[in-house]
C-alpha cells in the first residue's frame, strides 16, 4: 500500500520501492499513445513468437535529440 507524503515529509535517503507487473493492455495503450507502429507491441502471438525474444516485451521509449 502506497503511503502519501507531502513534501515536507520528504528526507534526504528516504526510499521507495513500487513494483508493478506490466500486463498486455499496459503494452498495446504505450503503443498507442506514443505512436509506435512496430508490429511488435500489437501481435503478441505472431510477430513477436518468431522474434529473438519469443514473446511479447514491454516497449520503453525512445528520446530523440
């Protein structure tokens, strides 16, 4: 459970770790919102099989300068 702290709360070394399992509508709604169109987010069972990966992986983005 999250605990919310407000920025005075706030000190140096203080730590917090969030964990979170990245499901199949988290890949395909990141695809879409950042307009990547690889056909690997989308196809799970096609593409992404027959990649070096095997399956499905989560995306991150890309900067560009």
């Amino acid at each position: 459970m999250l605990k919310a702290l407000a920025f005075e709360d706030l000190r140096v070394g203080m730590r917090e770790i969030l964990l979170k399992t990245v499901m199949d509508t988290d890949v395909v709604g990141f695809a879409r919102i950042s307009g990547d169109d690889n056909p690997h987010p989308p196809s799970a069972t096609t593409y992404a099989a027959g990649s070096r990966f095997g399956e499905r992986i989560a995306m991150g983005s890309i900067r560009q300068a």
